[in-house]
C-alpha cells in the first residue's frame, strides 16, 4: 500500500471536524423535533448552488446596457425593473441600483454583517463578508480597490454604499468598449459578480478573453 | 451595541483577498447551516433583527475568529432556545424531549415560493417625514446596549439627506420587543472628509441608510 493510499483512507474516515460536526447534531435535533424536513434543506441548497446567482444580475445589467427604457427604470424603481427580467425575493424586495461613470465610481458594502441583493447575485462571497473589507471600504476605499487591481484616478468621485437598513444595493457597471451592436445574451457574460459590487469595472471583450 | 461587529474603519484586519472560481459554500456543514437558518425561520419565531442581533451577541473574541457560518451557528442556537423552539437541554444532548407540531414545517416544495416571496420591511402606514432631501442631518451620539444600525463611525458626524426611501419597520425596537416602530428610512450623504479627516479624498463619500431615531436636524 503506497503512503499516498493511505493518506487518501485516513482522509475519508476522519471524524467530522468542530463545526461539521455540530451542524449536524444540531440538524439531527431539530429533524428529530419535527421543526425541519432535510428534503427543505436540500431544496434551500439547490436554489442557491444551481439557480439563483451573480448570471441573473448579468441579465439585468446586459438589458440596461442594450434597452434604454429599462434603464431608466431600473434607476428609478430598481425592484420593479428587476422583476421585469424574472428576479426578486428575499432579500431584494427593495433595491437600489447605483449606475457607474467615467465620473463617479460607487461601491457596496455592508459594514455590519453580510446585506447582499441574493435574487440578483446570489450569495456573498468570503471577502464581501471578510473583516478586511467590512473595516476598510468605508475609510480606504482608494486603497481596497487598488489592492484589487482597480486603480482610480484622483478626479473619479468615489460613493461607498453602506447597507445598513433593509435596501439592498446593485451597481451598474459601465459598458466596455469594443461591444457595439453586441446582443443581451453576449453582453451577460462579460458581466462579473465583482464589477456589480463595485470592486472591479467590466473589462472590454479582448481583456477578459486573455 | 457596540461589538466588534460594527467594523467599518478598523485597522489592522489584513488585505483585501478574492478567492478565483469561489463555490457557494465552501463544506457541506455550510450549506447545510445556511439552509437549517432558512427552514427554522420558517416557523416564525423572530424577525430578522433578533436574527442579526443573536450574531452580534457571539463574544468578541470568538466573532473574530469565527468563520461566517459558524457565526450563523451561535446565532441559530441562540435563536432555537430563547425562542423556546429546543431547550439547552436537548441543544447539549442532542437528543429531542418532545417533539414539535409538524404541521407549520417547511417543505421541498414551498422553498422556491419562500425564496421569492417578498417579506419587505417597508410599512403602509402613514407616517409624516421629518425630513427631506438636502436636509442638514447630525447622526445621534448614542449607544445602545442592544440592537441598532448606527455603526460607530457615524455618530456625531454632520450628513445630507439624499432620499427619503419611506416607512420602514425601525430594527433597534423590533430586534428587542417585535416593536415595528414605523418611521422614515433615509439614504444620508456623508463627506469622505467629515467621517476621517483631511487624509481622505475630498470628493468621495459614504451614504448609509438612516432611521429618522438616528437622525437630528443639524
């Protein structure tokens, strides 16, 4: 048996670690209650692992990159817009869409817990949730965006969104050169998760294809 | 209160890292922790204030190093026994002591219909504003022992009104007591300079969402 087999074995048979282990106590407990159905869970899982995420929010930017009309009402009554396109729920029943310019760069971010629009982006990721960006968008968002590879010249305005009540924030990125005449469908998917939060612009089609 | 959940202008949490191709959920104890949330909601036992506020309340030093679910594991538990869904003593056991009503349970097949349901905090009722935008605002100096959403770093700080977004339910009072409080939600302007000083861009600035409870004529 080579060292590498037995690795892969002890692997498999080690105990559930702290958190694993007590998730699934705690699941047990309430299924044995009767306060909760596993097949729910597995249902909750599945919409946000498969269906719901940032490709919705990429649908709703693309149409307002390409529908003039849908643009102006997504930044008049953001929620409204978005239904339109077939998103919405928890989480996003009031939405504010912040549109970016050469002129004025916004940014998202939810100093006090994890507020996030879940129909158009699904779940946040680690760093959106992280203490460094929690602390530090709001007081050094210059240097945030450039530890991301952003660099902001001094004339952009910078508007940090802070989600501190119950309205959930999307940005309208701006449309990159080079996709004149290009559909929808094309345009979704140059859009990034990143870009909508407000830590990245959507690069032109050449750029993101390197 | 004044946790170390409120983090926005701390120093010293370390470098912006965005993980490339991130999953959903990084284990299956994540999914399975984010979804038991979900479903034991379900039942109607708190609002989503007493569910931020149960977070909050994890201590300090055990926030800090939590991972984001684990924070949301303290905060269920939390929840499940002052909510008198699990008592301590079968949360330390593990083992059910009675068994609840079914009949309220959430099943696979309500799940897209909850997700897409819209439970908005905003109110009907009528509620006369305070302000209005281009107001002159200073955020209260106060300090709750409990629930609110006046970060730290805003408190004494002089802001514009830029919206009015209506009448919301009030989350200091509804994490507390389920009291909705209605009143006037605003998006406040603040200059990058008012909150820290001339090192910081002139031009930039930071717009939070502030309850007219936070709010006094400046």
């Amino acid at each position: 048996m080579s060292h590498d087999h037995e690795e892969h074995v002890r692997e498999h048979d080690k105990p559930l670690s702290g958190p694993a282990l007590r998730v699934k106590a705690l699941e047990s407990l309430l299924v044995e209650k009767g306060l909760v159905d596993p097949k729910a869970l597995d249902a909750i899982i599945d919409l946000y692992e498969t269906k719901v995420g940032p490709h919705n929010g990429a649908r709703v930017v693309a149409r307002a990159w390409t529908d003039p009309g849908f643009k102006r009402r997504l930044l008049t009554d953001a929620a409204a817009a978005i239904d339109e396109v077939g998103f919405g729920g928890q989480e996003g029943e009031d939405m504010v869409v912040l549109e970016n310019t050469p002129k004025v760069h916004n940014m998202v971010v939810c100093t006090l817990c994890s507020c996030y629009p879940w129909p158009v982006l699904g779940l946040p990721p680690v760093w959106y949730k992280s203490a460094p960006y929690r602390a530090r968008a709001v007081i050094d968002p210059r240097g945030v965006l450039k530890e991301l590879g952003l660099l902001l010249s001094e004339d952009v305005e910078v508007r940090v969104w802070d989600s501190t009540a119950e309205l959930r924030y999307l940005v309208l990125p701006e449309r990159p050169a080079g996709t004149d005449g290009w559909t929808e469908e094309r345009l979704a998917a140059l859009v990034t998760r990143d870009a909508m939060v407000g830590v990245a612009k959507v690069l032109p089609p050449k750029a993101a294809a390197g | 209160m004044n946790g170390v959940h409120d983090m926005g202008g701390m120093h010293g949490m370390g470098p912006m890292e965005i993980e490339k191709d991130e999953p959903v959920f990084h284990s299956r104890w994540e999914a399975r922790m984010y979804a038991l949330q979900r479903a034991a909601g379900f039942h109607g036992r708190w609002n989503s204030d007493m569910s931020r506020f149960s977070r909050e309340r994890m201590p300090p030093a055990d926030y800090l190093a939590a991972t984001y679910y684990e924070r949301w594991l303290f905060g269920l538990q939390t929840l499940l026994v002052e909510q008198n869904l699990v008592t301590a003593q079968e949360l330390a056991t593990g083992r059910a002591a009675t068994k609840a009503d079914e009949s309220a349970v959430l099943r696979a097949s309500d799940v897209a219909a909850l997700m897409r349901g819209r439970s908005s905090a905003r109110l009907a009722a009528e509620v006369p504003p305070r302000f209005k935008p281009g107001d002159s605002v200073i955020a209260r100096t106060i300090n709750p022992a409990g629930h609110t959403r006046l970060p730290r770093y805003v408190r004494g700080r002089r802001g514009t009104v830029h919206i009015d977004h209506g009448v919301f339910t009030f989350p200091d009072t509804n994490a507390m007591s389920r009291d909705p409080k209605p009143q006037h939600c605003y998006s406040v302007r603040f200059g990058a300079r008012e909150l820290w000083g001339p090192q910081v861009a002139a031009r930039d600035s930071v717009y939070l969402d502030l309850f007219e409870d936070y709010l006094d004529a400046a």
